[in-house]
C-alpha cells in the first residue's frame, strides 16, 4: 500500500496566508513611496554608494588644485596669485581647467585681472557663478547647453546670479553653475546638471568642465523619466528630480591622492600631473565658503564634490533612481511573498525561515549586483526585511499553532509515551510509527529494594502515593541530566541517554544522573520508609523504535547494553554497591570509578564490573 501525499495541515495554510498578506500591505507601502520612506530610501541608497566600489575608470585623469592662504612667497593669496596659478596650469597644457571660484567684484583694469584672463585665455577655461535671490540680468550667455522643449520648467532656477568679472567670462571657454541643493538637513547628495538664471541655462561645473574636455557638442538635457536625460556625447545619464546627478563621495585618502597643492604647483611641481588632465581648482579653506556637509563628511569641499561627479561622468555611470523602481520593488515583493509562503506551508518552520532569509539576502544581494553593474539605486534593504519580517511572522504563527497542538497531543499521550517520542509524533502526526534506528545508548536500570515487602504492609493509595513521590524524584533527576525515561515497570526505571537524539558525552550524563539518584532519594528513605535504589549502568549500540502491534505499540531499545543494565541492577544484591557499571561505560567514563573484579553475569558470563569511587 502506498503513501499518500500529506495535506497541509490548516495552521500550515493560515501561516502562509498571513505570510502573503503581510508581503502585499508591505508592497502596497513601497510602491505608494510616503515622505518617510524617501528619506529611508536616501540613506540606505547613501551606505550602498558607499560600500561597493566605483566604475573602473573612477579616477582617469581628475586632478583637483587646492588653494590655501598663503601664496608660494608666503603673502595671501590674491587674485595676482590666482593669475600665477593659472599661467602654471596653462603651461601643463591640461585637458580643461574648471574654477570652483568665482571672480566676482574688483573687476577694474587692473594687472591682476589683465594676467589672469590671459593665463584663462590659453586653455579651454569653465568659470563659475552663483545663484542669487537678487534679480539681475543673466550672465554672458553662451551657447554650452541645450534644452529639449518642455524641460526648463523643471531645473532649479534663480532670478539671478553672483557672476564672475565680464573681461574673465569673455576670457573663458564657458560658464557654470557652482550651487550645490541640500535636503532637509542641508546635506548634499546630488549636483544639478544645469539651471537657469533670469531665463537662460547653464551647466553645472563638471558638466561644462566635461564637454570642453572632451571637445563634445553643447550637452542636452531631453524630456524623461524622472528629471529627464543629460546627452553628452555618446553617453546618456538619466537625471534626478529637478535634473540633478548624483554624486558619490571619495573617501578622504583617495581625495588627498588626487589633489595638488597650489603652492607645489606654483613652484613647479606636479606638472606631469597636470598634463593632459581634467583639472579642477578650489579651495578646501573653511573662510573661502567652499566647504559643504555630506553624506560622510560636515565639511566636503565643493570641489572635490565636482571631482568626485566628474569622474563618474568619465566613467559613464552614475548612481541613478528609476522612476519606476518602487513598482517594481513591490511587485517583487509580492513574488517574493508569494514564494515564502508556499515554502511556509509545505516545509518545516526552521526550513521555511531558512528559505524567506534566503529570498531576503538574494533580494540584498541582487540589489548591490544591479548597482554595480548599471548604476540604478534599487532599495536592498526594504523589500528584503519587508520579506523577512512576513515569514517570520508566519513561522512564528505556525510555531505558535504547532505548540498549542503539541500541548494538547502532549496532555493526551504524555502518560503513555516518552516525551522526546510525544514530541516527534507532535511535529509530525503522520508517523504512526518510528521507525527503527541504531545507535549508541547508555541504559540505566534502577529498582526498589524491598519493594514488595513494602506493598504487602501499606494500603493502595499510601504505596501509589509514595511511589508518585518516590518516580517524581528519580524522573526528575535523568531528565536533568539528559536521559529519556523508557518505561517505569512497577518499582523500576528503565532509562535511556543518547536517545532518541544525540547527547554528547552520555556515558558521563548517566553517571552523573546515578549519583543524584543516589544523593536525592537517600533523602526519601527515612520520609518514605522505602528501600536503597539499585542501579544499573552499561553502553553500547541499540536498536531503538516501536515494537507491537498496530493497536499498541511501545517506544524501547534493543541490544545487549540495554540487557546487561538491568541484570547489573539485579547484581548489586549480592556486590553490595548500590550502582554497578558495566565494562563498556566504565572504558568511557571520565569520573573516577572503582573495580569490582569479575563476576559472572547470567547469559553474559564473566563480566568486569566497577562502581561509582
């Protein structure tokens, strides 16, 4: 006759229903994306730039110059120190040079500023500018950026701007953008790709410093999701909201790595450098108003903001949120969900909390994988605690049912059967019967003195009452110790350790457990007017499981140890020692034992046998 497949129980079914159910209320709050939860998603999204590491061409050819406060003859730094620095630059004959500073105010004709549009004048120059809160007309225009029709509503905008001298904007190559948005907090995390001032558009500082570079036609920003798209040459970035991009910040060695000092480069060093390079100048002094607090950093340099975007501009690849991302988080989630709950009811509770932390850390890890490879920003961490959370929920609902059904199955089967073998049955009921195994066990055998001497001298209910007291005791003692209670045969205790489940160290458990029995029922002896307790003690393998008919079926073990234990206890009689071990436990035992000699055992022969020192 065959098996037939097991039907899920209902607590299984109503675990993996509220698995599911909890999977879509948390998918239904991912995919409506409330205010808390973007400022959730921007800090996760922070630690995920953070920890995995950058495109590969991350730091081609940035090279950043900061401006301290003194100038190389030890005076301060001035606009004619500016001017040196940027003859020096020049000379190097870099790719493009980018100003992190604008040269606004003191724009007479004076020698400084003559120098300085010179030195501007012979290398392909971004000058920056400011947005302003005061109205004024817009700086030179140039034609460094096009706009798809649709998009300037979109971009930050100002109606006016801190702009540098006119002679050093006709004497660059481009003008840019050096605002940098915070959030809440006033963090930054992202660089508009341009704005507009007073109605016309202009780059962020990396994007122009890029374009002029790379010799690239004017950028255009075009309709998209999100904040729409950035075209720059060949490449296409997707843009934020108000088309802004990301930047992912440096740790504070690799900025060092890639920064000059303008002194150094004032006295000739670092040319080699320079050549060839993207150069970007600034200062990282905190009173020239540069500095900006980050995500890993109250004072980032701006920049080393517009290297840290630059090069992932290079790269092809910055980190970017789709607008459709929190759908499809949610519709994961709820695949996911579906998932955890079918392993919920068709598998054990620890199997399907293994298998819903398994969906969880694909999920994490998938999201880091997507990420490095393309630059998107999918939420590792919400959808796979949203997932963990619901299956184990459902495994512990189930937990929660299954122990409810084991107490009553326990109340009802515990005065029949051992309770490691209850809770086998509990766990799963389709086993009618266990099935035989072999394994090493250490049996212990106890029995009464005197005990039917005893029963002939007291009415019923004294001797049940006393023998209650008298099995409390000893029970209590072998399931302290580890050991399965096999059966209590009228005044005897067959006990078994290392059974039904491992129990390391079971030889020296018994021992132990003897010693108690001895110490806890001496006790009871005077109270109770009961006999000494004579034990038993031998290891050895065993057959264990059910034997009997299909009506009435007994848990027990099979073996010559188990045999041996109980004529042990029959031996103390005439040995005189209260507990006698047999020769196999005795070569295990780690307490101190001491030898009885041979003594012939009936239908073992001459055993050596030992008892407790």
């Amino acid at each position: 006759m065959t098996d037939r497949p097991r039907r899920p129980s209902g607590r299984r079914l109503r675990a993996g229903g509220a698995v599911l159910l909890l999977s879509v209320l948390a998918a239904l709050v991912i995919w409506a994306s409330p205010a808390g939860l973007d400022d959730w998603r921007d800090r996760v999204f922070d630690r995920l730039i953070l920890a995995l590491p950058g495109p590969a061409k991350a730091e081609t050819g940035v090279v950043v110059v900061d401006i301290g406060a003194l100038d190389e003859a030890g005076r301060p730094w001035d606009r004619a120190a500016s001017a040196r620095l940027a003859a020096a630059i020049a000379g190097a004959r870099p790719a493009a040079v980018g100003w992190d500073i604008v040269f606004a105010g003191n724009c007479g004709d004076a020698p400084a500023n003559r120098a300085l549009a010179a030195a501007m004048a012979q290398a392909p120059t971004v000058l920056g500018m400011l947005l302003s809160p005061v109205s004024s007309a817009p700086p030179r225009p140039l034609p460094d950026l096009a706009l798809a029709a649709g998009v300037q509503p979109g971009l930050w905008a100002a109606p006016g701007a801190e702009a540098p001298c006119p002679a050093l904007a006709e004497a660059a190559g481009a003008l840019a953008s050096l605002s940098l948005p915070g959030d809440a907090t006033a963090r930054v995390r992202a660089v508009p790709a341009a704005v507009v001032v007073a109605g016309a558009a202009y780059p962020s500082l990396p994007v122009a410093v890029l374009r002029l570079a790379g010799a690239l036609p004017n950028p255009l920003i075009a309709p998209g999701a999100g904040g729409g798209v950035l075209h720059l040459g060949a490449a296409s970035y997707p843009l934020g909201e108000a088309a802004t991009l990301r930047f992912r910040p440096t740790p504070a060695q690799a900025r060092r790595d890639r920064t000059l000092d303008a002194v150094a480069v004032l006295t000739g060093e670092g040319g080699e450098r320079l050549r060839g390079a993207v150069v970007l100048v600034g200062s990282s002094l905190p009173q020239r108003g540069g500095l900006r607090p980050t995500v890993t950093d109250p004072l980032y340099p701006s920049v080393q903001i517009a290297a840290d975007l630059l090069r992932d501009l290079q790269a092809g690849r910055v980190p970017w949120r789709p607008d459709a991302a929190a759908g499809a988080e949610a519709l994961a989630l709820v695949a996911g969900g579906v998932l955890a709950a079918a392993m919920v009811v068709a598998l054990s509770p620890l199997r399907a909390l293994a298998g819903g932390l398994g969906l969880a850390l694909l999920w994490f890890g998938g999201a880091g994988v997507v990420h490095a490879a393309t630059g998107r920003l999918i939420d590792p961490v919400l959808p796979a605690l949203a997932l963990l959370v619901a299956a184990t929920a459902g495994v512990l609902g189930q937990a929660a049912a299954s122990h409810r059904a084991l107490r009553a199955l326990r109340g009802r089967l515990g005065q029949l059967l051992p309770e490691p073998v209850v809770a086998r049955l509990a766990d799963d009921p389709g086993l009618l019967r266990l099935g035989g195994e072999r394994r090493q066990v250490t049996a212990l055998f106890t029995d009464l003195e005197g005990f039917s001497a005893l029963a002939n001298s007291l009415p019923p209910e004294v001797l049940i009452e006393r023998l209650d007291r008298y099995f409390a005791v000893v029970s209590a003692v072998i399931l302290r110790h580890g050991g399965m209670i096999d059966k209590i045969v009228g005044d005897a205790v067959h006990a078994l350790f290392n059974a039904p489940l491992d129990q390391p160290d079971h030889v020296e458990a018994a021992l132990a457990a003897a010693a108690a029995i001895q110490a806890e029922t001496g006790t009871l002896r005077a109270v109770l007017g009961l006999g000494r307790t004579r034990i038993g003690i031998e290891t050895g393998p065993a057959i264990l499981g059910d034997v009997g008919s299909g009506a009435r079926i007994d848990y027990t073990a099979h073996g010559p140890a188990v045999n041996l234990a109980a004529r042990l206890q029959e031996a103390g009689k005439a040995l005189g020692p209260a507990v006698i071990i047999g020769p196999a436990a005795a070569a295990a035992a780690r307490s101190p034992l001491r030898p009885l000699g041979p003594v012939d055992i009936r239908s073992f022969g001459t055993v050596e046998l030992f008892t407790l020192a």
